[in-house]
C-alpha cells in the first residue's frame, strides 16, 4: 500500500463513521486538511516520489518558463543588488 492509499482509507474511515461531522465537502476545524498536511510532509521527507519531477510535470520546468531576455546584472540600469 503506498502512501497516498493510506491516506485515502484513513480519510474514508473518518468520512464512514456515522458520528462524525467531517464528510469530503465539510471539514470543521481543518482535520482533513491536517492529515493530509501531515501524509505530504511525511511523504517528502522520506523520499515519497508521488511528486513528478519537474520534467514530468504537466506545467513543465518553472526554471524554463523565463522570458529568455534576461541580462547581467552589469547590464542593469539600476546597478548590481549584490555590490
């Protein structure tokens, strides 16, 4: 069972118990949002590989998206942040 199973059986066992208000479109209190803030930290920092790399994701390489015009900062009329 991976990890994003897990979750998804722990979040139904809470959505299936008859006592409790938590249900996929009521989540009072955050609880949900908790758990699975908890599963995704836990994910990460144990190598969880549910996240695609960037050269697998749909929305591409965020270092890529630049406007290809970009200068150094000896060419920037407002001067070098760094000096």
């Amino acid at each position: 069972m991976n990890l994003l199973s897990l979750l998804d059986s722990v979040k139904q066992a809470i959505y299936d118990n008859p006592d409790t208000p938590h249900q996929p479109s009521n989540d009072p209190g955050g609880l949900i949002s908790g758990i699975e803030n908890l599963f995704g930290q836990f994910g990460q920092n144990n190598g969880d590989r549910s996240v695609l790399p960037s050269s697998r994701d749909s929305y591409g390489d965020p270092a890529d998206q630049g406007s290809g015009n970009v200068r150094p900062a000896s060419q920037d009329p407002l001067g070098d942040p760094g000096g």
